[in-house]
C-alpha cells in the first residue's frame, strides 16, 4: 500500500529547470481489467496504457525522450545516436523523435538476442527503423555499442555536426525525469478515480522505468516500494544495483534532500528465464491472456514477461482478492512481428 507523508493532492514535481520536449498527447489512460481480475482470483487488475502514445507506434520510452531530447535540443543538436538490441523499442521511439523534429538520427544496434532469422532481423522494430529515416549500425551482440556510438558522435563532430548521444533504453538520470512525472501522474490519476493502488508491476530492462517512478514517489513523499520491477535484462542482484543507483541520481535532480533507501527497490527474476529477448512459456500464456480475455496487446520482451509475473503472483495469492494492481503497460507493440515463430 501507498504510504503517505507530506504528500497530499495536487500531485506535482517541480521539473521546470530540465528542458523538456513535448511528445505525449496527454496523461495516458489507467482502465480496468475486469475480465482478467475473475481469472486472477478477484485481484482487482488495472493497466496504465502507456502503448496509447501515438508518436511512432507508442510505448513508454517517449517519457524519457521528451528530456533527453529536450536536452539535446537545448544543447544545439543537429543529430541524435543511440544504442540497444536490433529489436529496440526506445531506438525506435529516439528515431520518431528525431523525425518529427528534424534532427538526423543513428541507431547503434547489437545482435545481443541469439536469433539470426530474417523475422527477427528484418521485421518488427528494425523495419520501422529505416521507414523512420534512421541510419543503423548493425553490431554483433559481444561489441560495445555505446563505446562505438562515442566514437562515431566524434567522427561527426569533427564534420562541424553537433551531437548528443544517448545511453542504453534512454535511461540516464535525464531520461528517468520521465518517469518521475508518471509517478505524480499516476497519483493524481488514482486521487480522481477514488482508487488506492497496493502494487505497481513493471518491467525492468535497463532500470529507467522503475528507477524514474522509484524516484517520483520519493519525491512525492511516498513510499518507493510500492513499485515491483521483473527483470527481464539481468539478474537481481545486478538490476537492483543498476536501478538503485539510477534512482538515487534522478532523484538528486529533482530534490537533493530525499533519500531511497536499498529495500525500497524491488526485483524479482523469476520471469527472466534463459535471459533478455528469450521467449517462455510463462510469457506465451500471458500475452495470449491479455490479448483473449481484454483484447489488449503485450510486447513479447518486456511486458509479456512481467505481466506473466504478476498474473502468478496473484494466482498463488500474494495478492489479495479485492487488492487494487496496477499493471504499466509499455508498449513495444511491434516487436510481436518478430517474435511470430515463438507463438
């Protein structure tokens, strides 16, 4: 359960001295789930449907690309790089952006999923990609993408271009801002549909997500557990450290008073399986549940993985029948494509 200290209605965060580029229509809608809710026991399952941003097929990363391209826009850039795996939904995203606002872009992509199927290689994300106008680096999964994107931000640079390179998921301090505003976003939603929310489920890729909300909340004056992230990059120990340490910095950004402490960031990897972009079975029944029971889509790399997680934890009954879940919905929609074979 959300504990309150000074934290009272209207929820807001002060981010006005971070630059921040507009690309969200609005507030994205929390909606039940109800059909979902009787299959989990009577867990009373909401989802935040942050895959409803329109802005290159939507998805969570957007929140973090309107301060890292704020930044990167109040810094004079013309060209914007960054890196992931040759399915990256944030890559994909970092290009719309940059397409909408005339910025030139560079994908530095690594085959760090063991797949070499033209579905996966050619479909889904890394189509968009190049329908977005972005020049991609294709790497092998063992390269140092950001290591070659530095380097190719200095090739550029010595052309006269200016560059701004962003790291892993969009998730430096920066981009976790984002995040931090969902999180007063996400209070002011609940205030105003009378609901108090006992868990927030989402997935912890490069920490982003979870480390931006865990900060907002601090920020906010409340509680930083109430969020429980299933890795679906790394191990525990590691994603717990990696977050922790995001959290703490992006906190500092906002309120250099407040602390989070170690506990307060939760990790589970029971959801990870043989590792990051590897489908399970947990994942195949959760997306063809969402989908059948509530006419929703999940993502076979993120979201699968974690609403699998929280479709067994309230099963098994580590939540209450009448308990109030909300499920963070990310989007990355288009990976599906490339995941055709895994279902």
């Amino acid at each position: 359960m959300i504990t309150e200290t000074n934290a009272t209605p209207p929820y807001r965060l002060d981010l006005s001295k971070h630059a921040r580029q507009p690309l969200l229509e609005g507030p994205t809608p929390i909606q039940p789930l109800p059909r979902l809710s009787r299959e989990c026991g009577g867990v009373n399952l909401y989802v935040k449907r942050e895959d409803l941003n329109g802005l290159g097929g939507g998805g969570n990363k957007l929140r973090k690309l309107e301060f890292l391209v704020g930044e990167a826009l109040a810094m004079g850039a013309d060209t914007i790089i960054t890196v992931g795996a040759r399915q990256s939904n944030h890559a994909r995203l970092t290009a719309a952006a940059a397409a909408r606002l005339g910025l030139q872009c560079e994908l530095v992509l690594t085959r760090a999923v063991p797949r070499e199927d033209s579905e996966y290689l050619e479909n889904g994300n890394i189509l968009l990609d190049d329908l977005l106008g972005a020049r991609v680096h294709d790497l092998p999964g063992t390269a140092n993408a950001l290591a070659f994107a530095e380097a190719r931000a200095d090739e550029l640079r010595s052309q006269g271009r200016k560059v701004y390179v962003c790291p892993l998921g969009g998730s430096s301090p920066v981009g976790c801002l984002g995040y931090a505003a969902c999180a007063a976003e996400i209070m002011t939603q609940a205030h105003a549909q009378g609901i108090r929310f006992s868990r927030i489920v989402v997935p912890n890729g490069s920490g982003g997500m979870h480390a931006g909300l865990a900060a907002g909340f601090a920020a906010l004056g409340l509680d930083p557990a109430i969020v429980l992230a299933y890795t679906v990059y790394s191990k525990a120990g590691q994603a717990h450290a990696t977050t922790l340490d995001k959290a703490r910095d992006t906190l500092a950004l906002i309120d250099p008073a407040r602390r989070i402490a170690d506990h307060a960031i939760a990790i589970d990897e029971t959801q990870l399986g043989e590792g990051y972009g590897i489908p399970t079975d947990a994942m195949r029944e959760a997306v063809r549940l969402m989908a059948s029971k509530e006419g929703l889509l999940l993502d076979p790399v993120y979201s699968g993985k974690a609403f699998a997680g929280l479709v067994q934890a309230a099963r098994s009954g580590q939540h209450a029948p009448g308990e109030n879940v909300l499920f963070i919905m990310s989007g990355g929609l288009p990976g599906l494509f490339a995941y055709r074979s895994a279902f």
